[in-house]
C-alpha cells in the first residue's frame, strides 16, 4: 500500500474515533439521585369498585398537580379484593392487596380498607382527607432521607424496560421498590357502585417489583411493559423499603427515553 493510502487509511479512523466519541458523549445520559433532603411517597389502594374512592382518586390528581417539580411519588394500587362485588377493575392485581395487607402488618392495623392513603411507609389515613395527606406531605418533605438511590441507564427493548440502580446507607434487610406507573387514563364503569360513571385515575401502577438488596447494593432491574407502552404516558418510579418496619428511605423518578426529566 502507497504511504499516501495509508495516511488516508489512518486519517478516516481517527476521524470516525473523534465522531463516535463526540456520538457517546452527548447521548449518555446523567445519573438520577436521589434527593436528600426530604420527598414524599404516597401510596393509595383504591378502586373502580369502590365508592368512597373517587373522591380519593380526584385528590391524588389535585396533589400531582401542585406538587410539579417537587419530589413528590405518587403511586395508585388497584385493589383486587372489589372484584367480587359487580366491577372487575383492569388495572387491579392481587399483589397489591397483598401490599396494603403488608401495610396491615406494619403499621398494627386491625385491616385494610379503601380508600387508604399511607405516605412513606410510616402514617396512614383515608385517601380522601385532604387535610392529613398535605400535612403527612409536608412533614415528609422537611424529613432528610435516610438512604440514597441512584438510576442510570434507562433503556427499552420491545416490551421491556431495564434499568441500573445502586443504593447506599440501606440496611441488610432492606427493599428496593420499582413501579411502573401510568400518567392518566379513563374508564367508563357499566356496573358495580360506580355504574354508570365515567372516572378519571392518575398515576395508576401498572407493573410492581421488590427486590431484596441483602449483600448486594446495586443491579440491574428489567420490568415488562404493557402492549399499549408510550414512553410519554409512563414513568418509573424506585424507592428504598425497611422491610421490617415498612419505613420509606429514599425515593426518586425515572424518566422514559424520549421524554422531559422531571425534578426529583
């Protein structure tokens, strides 16, 4: 080979080094972490079955609209324990009875019930009672986090999502939680105590994972998404769990691909 055709041999590779390096480093994306001076995760068990739960439903709505940019978690599980009483509910899934029966256990209650609002694992109240959800809100928000989470790495393949975490300060026992939580949605319920109504839900929890930390502070996480997937219409959102007394120790919000970083 002519040494003129080698120069332009080596000229196009370091070329194409330069651009790929100039590709990665506007396409990485930063790390998520977990705000440290205090967030709020409130979980509501709810129903289409239900109706004490509307009104509980249309708080959770107002909530997420004042709390925009504040790391505030708002997280909606379906109840499937309804079921029976004249309205399957679609978006309900028994785990999430199980959950709020988890909640039983932790906080010394004699059962569940809906609505039912529990705000960072440690105080609960019905879901619908405006005053105690903006104080046990804001009494979170003043509460330094415990426990520090960070993201990275968000990607979708098809119908799943995978995701990198890595924790620090969480105990032995610990719990990382991972919920794929859908913005909006309607429903027009035929039958059941809410016949005829045309509700409104946010922040519905499509898709549930816990994962025991142990030894182990970091891991990748792969969650199924739903065949209807938007990466606009969901969000993740990850918190870390005392999985002896329930206490909520860090929490923060993962953006899709595609879409705007909200605040953590």
């Amino acid at each position: 080979m002519k040494p003129t055709k080698i120069y332009a041999v080596i000229l196009c590779l370091a070329i194409a080094v330069l651009v790929l390096a100039f590709v990665n480093k506007n396409t990485d994306k930063p790390d998520i972490i977990s705000n440290s001076q205090g967030f709020a995760v409130v979980e509501l068990f709810t129903s289409e079955g239900c109706s004490s739960c509307p009104p509980a439903d249309e708080l959770l709505a107002k909530i997420r609209k004042e709390s925009a940019g504040k790391p505030v978690y708002l997280l909606a599980y379906h109840v499937d324990y309804w079921n029976r009483l004249g309205w399957k509910d679609v978006f309900s899934k028994a785990e999430y009875s199980r959950r709020q029966s988890a909640y039983a256990k932790w906080l010394n209650l004699r059962g569940v019930y809906t609505p039912q609002a529990v705000v960072n694992g440690k105080i609960e109240f019905v879901g619908s009672a405006q005053g105690s959800l903006r104080n046990a809100i804001q009494a979170g928000l003043l509460t330094d986090a415990k426990t520090h989470v960070t993201l990275s790495g968000v990607s979708v393949n098809g119908y799943s999502a995978t995701l990198r975490y890595k924790t620090a300060g969480v105990i032995d026992d610990g719990l990382l939680q991972v919920a794929l939580v859908q913005n909006q949605v309607q429903t027009t319920v035929k039958s059941g105590e809410n016949g005829g109504r045309v509700l409104s839900h946010v922040q519905i929890v499509n898709n549930f994972k816990s994962i025991r930390l142990g030894k182990k502070p970091e891991g990748t996480i792969v969650m199924e998404l739903p065949a209807n997937f938007v990466p606009g219409g969901y969000e993740l959102i990850v918190f870390t769990q005392n999985a002896k007394t329930g206490e909520i120790t860090a929490a923060t919000r993962a953006p899709f691909p595609g879409t705007a970083m909200a605040n953590n």
